[in-house]
C-alpha cells in the first residue's frame, strides 16, 4: 500500500548545519498493516512521515501510495490518500469553527469541493453517529466551538477527521504525547480501535515504547535515519521493553564505536 | 444624517469585502485603497461610453476581483509578504486607474446610472432609498454568509483559522486566498462603482485611506453587535458601517472639515487597537478577542 524506496533526505545540505535524516530508507507497508515507529530524538522518524505526507520532498528516492507515484505531489495534493494527526492537539482541527463544521470538511478530503452547503441534515445524522463512537457526547455538542473542548477532546476529534473518510494511509505523529496519562490512554485505545474498524494502513510515530509493542502488527526502530530494527507481529509480541532498550543501547554502542574509529 | 445613513450602506459592501480577508482568512489587505477606485473607474468610463449601468457594474466587480487576484498571486506564488503585497498592487493600481479613468475626475452628472432612476423618483435622502441601499446590503450579506457555509466557504475559513489542518484535508490555501482576495476586491470595486454613480463623480483619489473604513466598520460593528455566528458577523459589519458614517458625519457637524475624516478614521482604529489593553476595558465584551485577532493579523 505504501512504498518507500531508496528515500535519502538531508537538512540544510552543503553548509556548517548538514543533517542527514534519512539515509537509504526502504520501508514498505501491505494493504491494512499498521507499523509503530521508534527512535531517538532526530533519528528521523518524523521526516519519515513528512516525507510520506509530502510536507517534505525527499533528495532522492520515491513514495508511492496503492502503486502510484506520489513523489512529486506537495502535501494537500496528497491529501485524498492520506490522513494525518498531529503531535500538537491543536493543529489537526479548526477552533473558530463548530464540531460539525470540522467534521464537514475532513468528509469532503481530497474532494473537488463546490458550492453545495458544507453541512446537510444528512451529514449531520452520520457525524453524530461516528462522534458516538468516541464515547465523549460531543454528538451533543456538534454546534459547539471546537476551540472550547479539551485537548484531549480535540485530539479524538482529530483522529475521527483523519480515518472516518476511510485514507489509504494513517500517520500518526506522537499525536498522544502532549496529552494527560488518561486522555494519552483513551486516544491510545480509539486509535486501536479505529485502525480496526476501517483496517486502515498505519504509520505511527511514538516515543513510548510500551505503546509501540502494545499497538500494532510491526515495529520498526531508528537510528541516526536507518532503520535499525524491524520486527514482525510474531516477534513484536514476544518483545518488551527492555528488550527494545537493549536492543538500542547494543546499537548505539556499535554505532558509536564505528564513529569513534573512523 | 439620512445621507450618512444611505452611505453607510453603501460602504458596507466594501466593509462586508474588507471582512472577508480580514476577519475570515486572517489577510489584512490593503489592495482595498487601490480596487475602490478602480471599480469606481471602469463603472465611469463605462458609462460614459454607453454601456448600460449594470453591465457597467459588473464589470467594475470583475476587475476589482482581478486586482485582488494579482494580490493573492503576490501573496502565494511570489512569497511576498501580505501587507505588502496589497501595498505593491494598491500603488500599482494608481497608474492603471488613472490609464482606465484618462484623466483624473470623471463626472457623471448627465448620465444614465443606477441611482438616476432613484434621482429621478425623488426617492434619494428618504425611507425609500435606504429600503433599497439596505436591501442590496443585506442581498450580498446574505450571499456570503451562503458562500462561507458551503464546501468551499468551510475550506476558506478554516485557510484563515488552521493552514495546517486544512492543507492536512486536501485544500491548496494558497488557491484559496487568491479566491478570497479576488472576492473581496470583488465586492470593494462593486461598492466603488456605487458609490461613483451615487456621488456623481469617479475621481483618482476617492479610494485613499479607504481601508481605514472598512477596519473601523468592521471592528466597530462586531465590538457592538458580536461575531459568534458567521451571520451575526456579517450583519455587525454592515451595522458597522452604519454607524462609522455616523460618526463620521456626526463630527462634521462638530465642526471638523471632510479632510480631518482621514484622522478621525486613523484615532477609531487606534482607540479599538488600544482600550483591549488597559484592563478596564479588556472585559468589555467582544473587544479583547478584536484586538487579539488586529495585532495577530499586523505582527
């Protein structure tokens, strides 16, 4: 479902500030798998969904999406196949705007959109059916304002924009890492369940490792933009997280050492 | 007063474009200053070539939408800043109107317009006219509040509330500010060819300053009336617009001469940018949120 081959992608390429992020990424997600990603901070698992997302361009290397070649599409072109969440719970909604308002827009993704009213009776029937599912009664609320709910509140509401018009693709950037331990569980738990209901093609970005294993059918792990880890739903059930960290420490050491001796 | 009044309507259209770049997608856009006058020219020349009044009117709007579009090309494609985008294609504009207008006073006094029929019933400076100058008011109120609500209005007001969200959603906001600004300058160029027709005259320098007037309507109107709702909004900037010239007229009669009006614009603006600040007036409501959104627009 999505291919990523050969991608290489660096910062500020030829100055004082050169970062390579990615290097010979090849990573490739089957039709309803969902893949948790792990790494420490810049070891390019969020330029992996930016690049994925098209917010980034890689150098070389391409995307393709359900067979296609999407390499050369920015972000919004690429939005039709793709639903996003963002680490930042206020990113992924519009707060000046109501609940149904939000939702009107996420259900036209990617759609050639017209002059036809943005909210019909009928739309509003099937978004208080999907906001049932969140379990929060902002069914109730759809003529609120969503600037007025909660982070974790919007963050649901974010996942539900992003997955209820079934996208080829999930990504999923650390969007439980700015929440409250509670709320960080129940978005946690509506992503499983989400994912599921629609058998959508996953890419999470985490930090918490215990998510990672507990999420998902496969884990990958990076390292200094390699992926340097890569376990099957077999293996990943049998791993913890102690194995992951010693997983990590054994190749940062390795890692550290060839940079020693060069 | 009842001339004030009849203004006021008028003006609200411009005010109603002005709010849609400024209050709907966050632009402060000062292509406004330059669009007026154009509109008030093309709908001048037009006439006084023979063109009937409406076809005159309309294609005033279209070419205010044009100049808002070289706006929003600025803008998007060629990374220019907003402010100064609109600055570029206001100065612009002023060489291209005067080359529209030919010279720079065009009168319409003998012409066939689309108040001349108003003249002509006696209708002008009574109930009669400010029916009609409030019904094409609230006509292209209600137009808009229509627009915002559809597929492409949600998408136009979430491109000034969340870039990344709406981008996130499949929308190009670059295309979609380019939409907005041509509509806005639309509807300023619209009001400018009224306004021509109803003053009799077209001149070069009737639109300077001009964007004064729509920030004020619009921020008066929605400090008193609200802007909760997309349709309560509208109606506070056409209110607005009302009761700027008003004032307006209500400080000619105190005295001050036409040409003070740019000041007593420039201190209403300024009075609503401040008050917010001192915390007397920060619970007044309405005007906090005013403020937040004219300094996050400017800074």
């Amino acid at each position: 479902m999505l291919d990523i081959k050969n991608v290489h992608k660096t910062f500020f390429a030829g100055t004082v500030n050169e970062r390579v992020a990615l290097q010979e990424i090849n990573l490739s997600l089957t039709a309803g798998e969902f893949v948790t990603v792990i790494g420490s901070n810049g070891a390019g698992k969020s330029t992996i969904l930016n690049i994925t997302s098209g917010k980034l361009r890689p150098d070389t290397g391409t995307v393709s999406i359900d067979g296609k070649d999407v390499t050369r599409l920015v972000d919004h072109q690429r939005a039709r196949y793709i639903g996003r969440v963002f680490q930042d719970p206020m990113a992924g909604t519009s707060p000046e705007m109501t609940i149904e308002e939000n939702l009107a827009i996420a259900y036209e993704r990617g759609k050639r959109r017209g002059l036809r009213p943005g909210v019909t009776r009928k739309k509003r029937e099937f978004f208080k059916e999907e906001l049932r599912s969140l379990e929060l009664g902002l069914e109730n609320r759809l003529k609120a304002k969503v600037g007025l709910l909660s982070g974790g509140q919007r963050q649901a509401l974010s996942l539900l924009m992003a997955t209820f018009s079934s996208p080829k693709i999930l990504l999923l950037d650390e969007h439980t890492a700015a929440l409250d331990p509670q709320r960080a569980d129940l978005v946690s738990r509506l992503t499983a369940e989400v994912v599921d209901r629609h058998q959508l093609t996953t890419l999470m970005v985490t930090h918490n490792m215990e998510q990672a294993l507990r999420l998902g059918t496969r884990l990958i792990m990076m390292h200094e933009g390699r992926i340097i880890l890569d376990l099957d739903q077999e293996q990943k059930l049998k791993a913890t997280v102690p194995d992951l960290l010693h997983e990590f420490e054994k190749i940062k050491g390795v890692v550290d050492d060839r940079t020693m001796l060069q | 007063m009842i001339t004030a009044v009849e203004l006021g309507l008028i003006y609200a259209i411009m005010a109603l474009g002005v709010y849609l770049t400024f209050r709907i997608l966050n632009f402060p856009d000062l292509t406004v200053d330059g669009s007026f006058t154009t509109g008030a020219g093309v709908a001048a020349i037009s006439i006084i070539n023979g063109m009937p009044p409406v076809m005159a009117t309309i294609l005033a709007f279209i070419a205010g939408m044009a100049a808002g579009a070289v706006t929003g090309l600025l803008h998007t494609k060629g990374k220019i800043n907003g402010l100064l985008a609109g600055i570029l294609t206001m100065i612009a504009l002023y060489s291209i109107n005067l080359r529209i207008m030919g010279k720079s006073n065009l009168p319409l006094l003998r012409e066939e317009t689309l108040i001349t029929p108003l003249r002509e019933a006696g209708m002008l400076g009574g109930i009669g006219a400010i029916a009609i100058f409030l019904l094409v008011a609230l006509a292209v109120k209600v137009i808009m509040d229509w627009f915002l609500h559809t597929d492409i209005g949600l998408a136009m007001q979430a491109t000034g509330d969340n870039e990344q969200m709406i981008r996130s959603f499949g929308v190009s906001t670059d295309n979609q500010k380019i939409l907005g600004l041509s509509l806005s300058n639309g509807l300023v160029a619209l009001c400018g060819a009224f306004i021509a027709q109803y003053q009799g005259f077209a001149d070069i320098g009737m639109g300077i300053g001009l964007i004064l007037a729509g920030l004020a309507s619009v921020i008066i109107g929605q400090a008193i009336f609200g802007s909760r709702l997309i349709w309560i909004a509208s109606l506070a900037v056409v209110l607005g617009s009302v009761l700027y010239r008003v004032v307006i007229q209500l400080a000619l009669q105190a005295g001050l001469e036409p040409n003070d009006m740019k000041l007593v614009s420039a201190v209403l603006v300024v009075i609503a940018l401040v008050l917010p600040q001192w915390k007397v007036f920060a619970r007044v409501g309405g005007l906090g949120k005013m403020k937040k959104s004219l300094m996050g627009a400017k800074g």
